[in-house]
C-alpha cells in the first residue's frame, strides 16, 4: 500500500492506475485543467489567485518541496499528459462520478495514486542491474523543472544561440514572427497566466502593445484546440511506443505541454485559453526553440552550434576574465584538416583546461529509454567524438604536432545543450569505451596518457559555476571531478563539496536588453 501527498487515503498499487483513469475520464477536461492550475499556483505564491478556484488546508500553501502537501509540476504534467492520452467517458451524465475539482484533497489523490501507480510498474521495470540509468530519468524528469526557465540566463543564452543569424532569420521566415517577438507574446501570456487560469485572445496588448500583430502567428505555436492536443499527444505517445517497442512507463511519456502549453477550449461566446504551467510557455520561447531550428537543416543547425561555442567562451571571458579564452585552431594532421578544441583556456600562457561543445540536445528517447545509447546512438556517438577530440589534441601536443604548453593535470571538458550522462556514472563509462573504440578504429598512436578522464558539464550548469567560482575555483572543480569518490556526480555539485565557496556569487554578465527592447525599460518599472 502507499501514500503521498497530504493526508489521503491508503492505496493498493494495483488498482492505481484503474482509478486514476477512470477520475480523470469523467471528469470535464476544462474543470480538470482549472484545478489542476489552481494547486500550481497555490504552491507557487500566488495562493490568492488559486483561492478563487480551490479549497485548501493552510498547510497546503506552501512551496517547500519538503512538504507533505507539496505536489510537484512534473507530476501536474504527467497528470495532464494522462488526461490528454486517454478517451473521454461514454457513460450516460447519470453514471459518471466527476471528481470534485474544488478541493485540495482531490488533487492530493490523484497525485498519490499516480505515485502508487508508478511504484507498480517500477516493481517490474527496475532492477539492481538498471537502478542506476532509472535515476538518470528521474533526473531528466524533475531537475530542470526544479531549475525552471523564467530566468535571464536562459532566456540570454536562448536568444544569443537561437534569435540571430541563419537561425532567426529562418525561425521569422517560417512562423511569419521574430523569434524575440515570439518571446515576447509568450512572456505576456505567461504573465496573464500568473494571475487566473483562463483567458481569451488578448488583443490589448498594453505595454507590449508594439507586438500586436504577431500575436496571432504566436497562438499558433504556443496553443492547440482541445481535441487537437488529444490527437497529437497521443499520436506523439505512439510513435514513441512504437519505436520503443512497448508500452512506456505511465511517468516517462512524452508531454504535448512542451510542443504547445496552452490549451484551446470553445465556449459558447468565444475560445479561451489556458496554460496550466505558465512557465512552460516560456521554456517553449527559449530551450524549445531547439526544435523549431533543427528543422531547417544542416546549415541552420550548423549556424546556432557555432553561437553555442561562442557563447560558451564569451561567458567564460566575461565571467572569469583572468583566463585567456581562445577558439579553435585549424591545422592539418597527415593531409587532413583538423581542428583543435572549441575552447582553450590558458593562464600565463599554459593550456588549463580544454573544452569541446556539443550543441545536439537530449531526445526524448536519450532522456528516457531503457538503453539511452542504443536508442539515442546519435547524440551519444556526438559526446564520445567530443572526448576523442580532446584526447587527439593532448596527444598532438606530445608528439610536438601542435605548439601549445599544456597542464599535466589540464581537464578535458565536455560541453553540452543538455545534461546528457545527468545522474549516471553507466551512461558515462560507455560513452567514454565508446570514444576509446575511436581511438583504436582513427589513432591509435593516442596513447592512455593522453586520454584523460573527461568532465561533463551541460551549458546552464557551466553558467552557475562560473558565477559561483573564481577561475582558480573552476579549475579544481573540473579536476575534482574525475576523482572516484565523485563518480557520477554533477559538477556543479562537485565544485559546491570539494571547493571554497566565493564570498559572493558574481552578477550573471549579460542582459536580455541586448535582443528585447523593452527588456530594460520593464526593469526600470519593477525597481
């Protein structure tokens, strides 16, 4: 038997999932949504907003994920991804039992017979084998939730490698707006969404008023009609089952919120919309971006990777500027044309630490499926070439191929858009047998002196470390990290253990400003 969130009923894991559908079957999908962003809401201080549409116990209002009566955004998104995967009841009014969706109570069941249901399938599903790749997902389901994307450095990054050049230029082509205005009528959706669960169509735009006409071509990206999401949410389940080859676990489904995180429903006037995590919207406006690029081609996707390398060095410059921060050199190497690291640090003139970027980001089946090396053989193919890279310029550099002084104990780091190895030290050791297979099949005058222990480090956690470190800080982080005692430890967790802290966390370098013009004019209103 379980129990979770608040004080509820005890439950039998095996008729879970049984009772979780058939509550959200015959309940009215728009009453399901309300509550549903109600509780949200509630633990994310805006309680008077949420007290208009939900009965609470005061100890309910908190936002302390410690709390017995936390309820936690992924599990409100798996929730939703099960209310739009499954048929509607067909059972005559008279029958159905809805659920009352005024009360907290009713949220805190379907929360525990979520948790109930998946520690049913987990019975089956987890071994002492694979416990280590299942805390690999629950990493990939819960931390970049806990780190949230209504952030500056998200949204600077996302700009900066999204918003110019090639990228932007076919993102406006496509969707008939800028990516910077499409940030911008999200964030106002966002904003409206702060404060009540639905809305219709805002036409007075206000202070964003300059956007009007782009309001429209954004719905577009940002919201779906009910009976859409239905079809595509499971169409998108189906494809990914089948591609899996079975049924996937109740709580690693893929989310249509992400694809589109406001829902449409018709009303007797006129539409309304609502977005049951607001901040969906804008990790729709930034990290989602990724997925409108990629569909442009090589050379689109080309051009935001070679921002990527460039925002990677021009934040290490801006925030450590001790380091000389150099891109990479191109040479030839028995005929051939090749390059050195995407980023070279060096301190009176020794090469510190090297750095190669890798700007694929997760799949859904990297982040989630069983064997995320063979079912994400791509992405994870890009990472071990990334650690073969470092490896051929330590051993250029020995055989006196390249004129560069390095560090014997210089670390080399793998940069990433995402966490790829997040949580799993198995993950890690196959991508590097996978790059040492490289070294035998390419070059193999690479020497095991010259392969030295890779660091991985995704591109938001090298922003959070370079406000928390100094460069000397930074370098012992990295070379902490491939101590055994932190094997399959975050780095951003390794440095916080194994080094001093600064005195004072620096100030993030750079302001959207840069790219949204009324950036620094709504700043200069909230102070």
């Amino acid at each position: 038997m379980a129990r979770g969130t608040g004080q509820g009923e005890l439950i039998d894991p095996t008729t879970a999932l049984s009772r979780l559908l058939r509550m959200l079957s015959e309940t009215d999908d728009a009453d399901s949504l309300t509550m549903l962003w109600a509780v949200h809401a509630l633990q994310n201080d805006r309680s008077a907003s949420a007290e208009k549409h939900l009965n609470f116990l005061p100890q309910a209002n908190t936002s302390s994920m410690d709390s017995p009566f936390a309820v936690f955004p992924w599990d409100i998104e798996t929730l939703i991804t099960i209310m739009l995967n499954m048929p509607k009841s067909v059972s005559p009014p008279w029958l159905r039992q809805p659920m009352n969706v005024r009360e907290f109570n009713t949220v805190a069941n379907l929360i525990n017979l979520l948790r109930a249901a998946d520690e049913h399938d987990s019975d089956d599903r987890v071994t002492v084998e694979n416990v280590l790749k299942e805390m690999h997902r629950i990493a990939h389901r819960t931390f970049a939730w806990q780190r949230g994307w209504a952030n500056v450095p998200e949204t600077y990054r996302s700009l900066f490698i999204y918003g110019q050049g090639l990228s932007g230029q076919y993102f406006e082509e496509t969707n008939g707006l800028s990516i910077v205005d499409f940030y911008t009528v999200a964030f106002l959706y966002m904003s409206v969404f702060f404060q009540k669960p639905w809305t219709t169509a805002v036409d007075d735009l206000g202070f964003f008023n300059a956007v009007r006409a782009k309001a429209r071509p954004a719905e577009r990206l940002l919201a779906a009609e009910i009976s859409d999401a239905r079809r595509e949410s499971l169409a998108l389940l189906s494809r990914y089952e089948k591609s899996a080859g079975k049924r996937l676990p109740i709580v690693y489904r893929p989310s249509y919120l992400r694809m589109r995180p406001m829902v449409q429903v018709s009303t007797e006037v006129q539409p309304v919309f609502i977005a049951p995590l607001p901040t969906l919207l804008l990790h729709r406006a930034t990290v989602g971006l990724y997925y409108d690029i990629i569909k442009g081609g090589t050379k689109i996707r080309n051009d935001a990777a070679a921002r990527f390398e460039e925002y990677c060095r021009k934040s290490i410059e801006a925030h450590c500027p001790a380091f000389e921060v150099s891109p990479p050199v191109k040479y030839k190497f028995k005929g051939n044309p090749v390059e050195t690291p995407d980023v070279i640090l060096q301190l009176d003139g020794q090469v510190v630490a090297v750095m190669e970027c890798k700007a694929s980001k997760l799949t859904f089946e990297a982040q989630y499926a069983d064997n995320p090396i063979e079912d994400a053989q791509d992405g994870y193919a890009q990472i071990a070439k990334a650690i073969f890279q470092m490896w051929r310029f330590f051993s250029h550099v020995r055989r006196n191929l390249l004129d560069f002084v390095v560090a014997d104990d210089a670390p080399a780091v793998v940069l990433t858009l995402d966490a790829w190895t997040l949580m799993s030290s198995e993950l890690r050791n196959e991508v590097i047998a996978e790059a040492r297979r490289m070294v035998a099949e390419k070059e193999p005058a690479i020497t095991d002196e010259d392969q030295r222990p890779p660091v991985f480090c995704p591109l938001h956690e090298l922003d959070h470390l370079l406000l928390v470190s100094s460069e000397q800080q930074l370098l012992d982080g990295m070379k902490a990290a491939i101590l055994p005692e932190y094997d399959g430890w975050a780095l951003l967790n390794v440095r916080q253990n194994a080094v001093e802290k600064l005195p004072q966390q620096k100030r993030y370098a750079f302001d959207p400003a840069e790219f949204i013009g009324w950036w620094g004019e709504l700043s200069k209103r909230d102070r």
